[in-house]
C-alpha cells in the first residue's frame, strides 16, 4: 500500500455570505473529500503563517523557521554563494506614496513587468543583484550580495512609508515606467540560515509534486524527492502514475492563489473540480492510502492569510466510501503538526 497525500493549500476560509455564511469547503458537495473524512481519520491541526512553514513542521515534527527567499532559492536551484542573500520578490502597485500587492494582474502587465524590472536591475549594482523569475506571473527572487534587511510579508496589509531601502530606487523606478505596478522583496535569507534539518525517515520514500518553489524548496532542503508540475492538473494525473509506485505528496498551489484574488466562487469550483477528479479516479486509488491536508487558512473576501485551525482527514481506499462527515474546518479532534505526518503514514482503517 502507498499513500498519496493531497495538501490544498489555503482552502480553509471564512464564512461566504454569498454561500448561506458557509465556507467553500463547507458548502460544497464533494463525495470524494466527505468520503475520505467518513471513512477514516479526520480532525484538526495549526495551520501556519506561510506553506514552507507547514511543511517544514510536517516534515521534521519540529518549528523550523527558514526564510521564504532561501526556501524558494532551493526549490528554483539558484546558486547561492555563502554571502549571497536571496529574497523572494512579488507585484504590488505604488501610488500617492502608498504600496499594495498586486494580485490581479494581466498577463501582457505581467511580462512587461519582467521586462522593466532587467531593464532597472541596474540601479542595484552596487549589490550584485541576480533577477530569477518563476514563471511568468511577476513573482520570483532576486539576490544580492552582502545585505540583510527585515521587509514586511504578503498577504498581509503593508505600513505606512514602509523602509526598502537599498531596493527603493529601484522600486520606485518600475512603478514609473509602468503606471505604478512594481515588485516587493522580501523573506529574505542566506545559505547561513539553512542548517541541516532532518526529515521524518518515511518522508524520503515519496515524491512532492508541485509548481511552487516554495514547496519543491522544502523538499530540496530536507532531501525529498522532488518534481516541478505546471499546475494542479498535470500534479493530479501525475500523482496517479506515480502512486503505483512509491508514495506521492502532491501540492495544489492554485487553491491559495484564487483566495488571493478574492474569488469564493472560483476557489469553491476548483476544489470542486479537484473531488470529481478524483472521484473519477478511484480505481487508481483502490488499496492505496489518501491524506488530505490543508497548510492554512485564506480569506477569500479580502485575501490574506488566516491563522486559524486547519482540517486533515486520512482513509484507506477500499470499495465504497462512506459519507456522512463534511471535510471542512469543523473537526474537534485535535493531532499536533509534529505528529501528523506519522499519524498518516501509519493510519489503518
């Protein structure tokens, strides 16, 4: 038996007036997930601040605070020298002296926005500055030599007249050639605060798929297996294959980005798509084990991160699945992060 275990990033929410003040997960009718909850284990866990700190306290059983900009560094395989410090970068929007983050976004400003920024990446000289971009959706890091600096982090609302300095002159130059869309830096760190970490022994026998590199950074820094999808969809049919095989940990970033932009309609269809998916699939699953985790909660009315409880329900597939318990953010029973993993891996129906 191997086992396949799906985290939805950011699918916990807030109640939806729009869905009788129900949450996505909640007022959805989702055989696949409400059956994977009935049939086996399902109960609660802390969602985190950001996905690399789930994974890293999923992974370790441990609180491992390793910057996003590293973490991402890793899973985009940017060499780093031992004085190179890595940021990751995200859009915003500069105007009237005000910043925001920018999460819609067309894609021709997008590439635009890639295009000044190598045009601008010369203001920072003076840092050896080093541009890597994911994709083409204005988000990626940037790295620079010699210079740590504290700025705030996405999704949360930035301050007034926020500090980025040594970055400012080039952020600002950006928001000029593009009507104020710019990029942030931020999350930043080195190769110094990368110290060995060590995995749950169990952990080095699966494949993490994913399109983030903040999820493929994890693995890469813990020794996981890795393997970069374009998106959920490939992730779903690839997981497939692979479970025949050996265990799969597969990453659907997507749940969190449509949160971000403040979609409850579009997040509820997604996660819809995702049950009859698999659904659909469950001769593949048929004597395998299946986990569903979720790394934190995401607004999807104002599209910051919550912190609040998280659901997790694990189930061996076999025959018809039961129905009767709703996989959403109401479990009472509580499993600590440090010993989720374990408790999966060893889940007997």
């Amino acid at each position: 038996m191997n086992t396949l275990i799906i985290m939805l990033d950011g699918a916990a929410d807030e109640k939806i007036p729009a869905f009788d003040y129900k949450t996505p997960l909640e007022s959805l009718d989702k055989k696949f997930m409400d059956g994977v909850a009935s049939s086996g284990l399902f109960g609660w866990t802390e969602g985190q601040k950001y996905t690399h700190l789930f994974l890293l306290g999923f992974f370790t059983g441990k609180v491992c605070d390793v910057p996003r900009g590293l973490i991402e560094a890793h899973g985009m395989d940017i060499p780093l020298k031992e004085n190179s410090v890595a940021y990751r970068f995200s859009p915003a929007c500069f105007r009237n002296g005000k910043f925001e983050w920018a999460y819609r976004v067309s894609a021709d400003r997008y590439l635009k926005l890639q295009e000044c920024m190598i045009d601008s990446i010369g203001l920072l000289n003076d840092l050896a500055p080093n541009l890597y971009f994911h994709g083409s959706d204005g988000r990626g890091v940037v790295t620079i030599e010699d210079g740590y600096y504290n700025f705030p982090m996405p999704p949360y609302p930035l301050p007034e007249n926020p500090d980025y300095e040594p970055f400012r002159e080039c952020i600002e130059a950006v928001a000029n050639e593009l009507d104020g869309l710019t990029f942030l830096p931020w999350g930043g760190g080195s190769i110094n605060n990368s110290a060995h970490k060590s995995a749950f022994a169990k952990s080095k026998n699966l494949t993490i798929l994913s399109s983030s590199p903040s999820a493929l950074g994890v693995g890469r820094l813990l020794g996981i297996s890795c393997k970069r999808v374009d998106d959920f969809r490939v992730g779903m049919d690839e997981s497939l294959k692979m479970l025949q095989h050996n265990d799969v940990f597969l990453h659907v970033d997507e749940t969190d980005d449509v949160s971000h932009r403040t979609e409850p309609g579009d997040k509820r269809n997604m996660l819809a798509e995702i049950d009859e998916f698999f659904c659909n699939n469950l001769d593949f699953l048929e004597g395998h084990r299946v986990a569903l985790i979720i790394d934190h909660g995401t607004s999807s009315l104002n599209g910051q991160h919550m912190p609040m409880p998280v659901p997790f329900a694990v189930s061996n597939i076999s025959g018809s699945m039961k129905s009767g318990i709703n996989f959403c953010e109401n479990a009472s029973v509580h499993y600590p992060i440090e010993n989720l993993f374990c408790s999966i891996m060893q889940h007997t129906d």
